[in-house]
C-alpha cells in the first residue's frame, strides 16, 4: 500500500529533524562540510546504482534512504551558511523540472525519448549561469567510463553523431585493428602508442554503449563480477581435485575456469 501524501510529508520532516539533532549532537557530523561528505555521497549513490541493477528492492529502498539523508544533510549545510536550505533545492528542482518538460507543462510536441533529450540540452543552453560550448559543464572528476559517455552524448546534441549503433560498432573494429597493429616492442614509441591505442578501443566501447542504452560503468562492474565468480568457482572445482590453484599452469587453469564458466552460469547453480 503506498504512503499517503501526509505520511510522506510527516516522515521527511521526522528525517529533517533527525538530520539537524546529528548536526548539533554527533562529533562527526559537527566537524562534517561538503567537501568531506560528498566522498559519501559518491559511494551511497554507487551503491544505489548497483541495488538498481542487482534489481533489489529492499536493497534498493535502503540505498534511497541512505541517499536522501545526504540531500538533507548538504541541504543543512547551505541553510548554516545562509547560501538555501532543503526548501529552495525542492523547489529550484521542481521549476528546472517544469522548464526542461515542455512538452509535459506547456504545448511543445515530441516525437519520442531522444527528442525529449534533444529539447532538454538545448533548454540547459538557455539557462542563466550556464557555460557555452558544447562541452560545457562536462565534470572532469566523472569517473573515466561516465566522462566519455557524458563527453559523446554532447557531441552527439550538437548534431554530431553516427545514425545507428553499426558506426560505432565497427569503430570498435577499427581501433582493435590498430591497437593489434602496434602490440608488440618495448620502445618508449611503441608503449605511448598502445596507450593512445587502447583509449580509442575503450573510448568506441563507451560509444557503442551509448548508442545501447546500457550504462558502461554498471555493464563493466557486472563483467567484473561475473569472472570474479567463475574464478572463484574454478578455483573451488581445482580444490576438489586436490589441486591448488596457483599451482597450476596456465591451460590447466583456462581449463577449470572453463568449467567454472559452464556451473556458475548453470541454471541448477542458483539452487
């Protein structure tokens, strides 16, 4: 059954309350600014990020929870200063809301989700206090993987872009092609090349992502995960054929990390 509208405003309020009382009484949250919490904030929203993939709703809801506290407590942390409070970012949120979905609150037409994302870029241009340029406001502390989508979705709103996902499919193609081309030697020469080289293969993975829909940063965790776990798994199956792992050549490990691949993405393995 979902909450209703009082309940809701009654237990932000509780959490508000809460958020203040830490403020005043916990000697961490005293010495706490926006530069030492945002590392949390970072993390939390990680975590959440992963509670959404996994598809865990009690997980999910406890990662929000821990989200929305540093909206309120960063919010607090505006309100000391006398720089906003919780107040005016709900509601610089919800008139930017309104000002980025004319097609919602006013007589604007879209033909779909892209051209929604086309007018919103374009209503962000017109926006006072905002850099110009078509990367601008591009963070340079995003993580590697989010700075080069953030940098192609950019590009991409200004006209930019290939049609479909084959262009950047076969841009993939082509950059293995030169990073293979430039593989091997030990020369200073040849080390910058691979390092050039394999940026361009990464950079077109981001693209083709991109052109998916799929998160690169999630799809990459999971890709972790998953040989994380038939790692693991092999090294299990070495062990009950009294073998130890490390012990093992190099063919006999790909062997068992083999079979470790077949039982960990087996049906039966969830039990």
């Amino acid at each position: 059954m979902s909450a209703s509208r009082p309940e809701i405003q009654q237990a932000l309020l509780r959490l508000d309350e809460l958020t203040r009382r830490l403020r005043r009484e916990c000697p961490w949250d005293r010495e706490q600014d926006e530069r030492t919490i945002v590392p949390h904030t970072l993390e939390e929203a990680y975590e959440l990020a992963d509670a959404a993939h996994r598809r865990d709703d009690a997980k999910l809801r406890d990662e929000l929870g821990d989200v929305l506290f540093q909206v309120h407590f960063l919010s607090l942390l505006l309100e000391e200063r006398g720089a906003g409070d919780l107040a005016a970012v709900a509601e610089h949120c919800r008139q930017k809301l309104i000002r980025r979905h004319p097609h919602v609150f006013s007589d604007v037409e879209v033909e779909d989700a892209a051209h929604v994302l086309r007018n919103w870029d374009e209503i962000k241009k017109t926006e006072a206090g905002r850099e110009q340029g078509v990367f601008a406001e591009v963070p340079e502390n995003l993580p590697s993987l989010l700075h080069a989508r953030k940098v192609q979705r950019r590009a991409a709103s200004s006209g930019f872009d290939f049609p479909g996902v084959e262009g950047p499919l076969q841009s993939v193609r082509d950059e293995l092609e030169e990073l293979e081309a430039v593989a091997d030697g030990d020369r200073e020469e040849a080390r910058d090349a691979r390092f050039h080289e394999l940026g361009d293969v990464l950079f077109a993975a981001v693209n083709v992502a991109r052109k998916l829909k799929v998160d690169p940063e999630l799809a990459l965790r999971a890709a972790s995960e998953r040989f994380r776990g038939r790692v693991e798994t092999a090294v299990e199956l070495a062990a009950r054929d009294g073998r130890a792992w490390e012990d093992l050549p190099p063919d006999e490990q790909l062997a068992y990390y083999a079979r470790g691949r077949l039982t960990a993405e087996s049906p039966s393995s969830d039990g």
